[in-house]
C-alpha cells in the first residue's frame, strides 16, 4: 500500500474500484464514513499465457460463468517459479479439458482488472499464443467454466477484453486473407 489518499475530484470520476491513470495503481473508495475519499496501493503485475485456439473452423474458448458471463481466450496465471508455456498447457486443461500442441507466440498487452477470488486489482500481463487443440482428455476441472466453440467472427464480437479481441481480429486477418 502506498498510503495515499485523494479525493473524488482529483480522479476522473468516482467508483468503488478504478484503475487511476498513470500506471500501476490501483484505488478503492474508503468505508466508515469515508465516502469520498480513495486509497491507493500499487497493482501487483500478474503475469498470464493465453491460447487462440482453432479447430475444425472454430476457435476453443472458455466462459466463465459469473453473474455476468465472460467469453475468454484459455488460459491463465503463470504460478510463482512456472514457465509460462507449462502455465499455458496448464490452464488449458483445467479451463477446457484439451490437451495442446505446437504453441507460437503472437505476442502481449496489458491490462488492469479486479480479480475477485483473490480481492485484488492487478495489472495483468497477458501473453498470447496460437496453439492447436490435440485431444479433449476431461471436462474442465476450473469451477464455473464452460467450453465454447465459436466461428471466429463471433469470437471477436463477444470475447470479454480489448487485449484478446484484438489478437483475434489479428489472427483471423492472417488465417483467411
């Protein structure tokens, strides 16, 4: 934690959790009386691996199915010590049950979101591969999660994030001239 506090007007606009500009930081409006006001602390960066995931004409992704479901790429946290292409194979197995092959690197971004299972904004770090699904070997095992198989176009409109809609668009651009 920083220790700073500022007041709703020096920030663009009042919320229970934002994102403040400039960076790594990361706001949270005070309790007990302390409307108004935030404190402030830096975002942890959390480094992630992503799949593009195409099979048969569709691309293998997950929702995650909250009060608001979110279509994600798979993937997930890179654990403390883990290579992040062991984290890919991974989270893609927990997320979708399949099984992976051959993944190459398309690139990263950025992003700061609230991650609720551990109360936390973090800066996400969010690399993002092209890989080929093998084999489904089990349903998914990560709570809340359910396997989709969307046409790429339709990945593109409803995929949760900036960060994995442009990888897709990107992908697609490359995959079908």
């Amino acid at each position: 934690r920083l220790g700073c506090e500022a007041t709703t007007d020096q920030l663009e606009a009042p919320s229970r959790w934002r994102a403040a500009p400039g960076g790594r930081i990361a706001c949270r409006r005070g309790r007990a009386g302390r409307l108004g006001h935030f404190f402030c602390w830096r975002a942890p960066p959390r480094p992630g691996a992503y799949a593009i995931l195409p099979i048969r004409g569709r691309l293998l992704l997950t929702a995650q199915m909250a009060e608001e479901p979110d279509v994600q790429l798979p993937g997930g946290g890179v654990d403390p010590g883990e290579q992040p292409l062991a984290a890919l194979h991974r989270e893609v197995l927990e997320e979708t049950g399949w099984r992976i092959a051959a993944p190459r690197k398309l690139g990263v971004f950025r992003r700061f979101v609230f991650m609720p299972e551990y109360d936390l904004w973090a800066e996400k770090i969010c690399h993002i591969y092209v890989a080929r699904p093998t084999r489904q070997i089990a349903e998914p095992i990560e709570p809340d999660h359910e396997t989709l198989f969307l046409t790429p176009d339709v990945a593109r409109m409803i995929l949760g994030n900036d960060g994995d809609r442009y990888f897709v668009a990107r992908y697609i651009a490359s995959s079908f001239p």
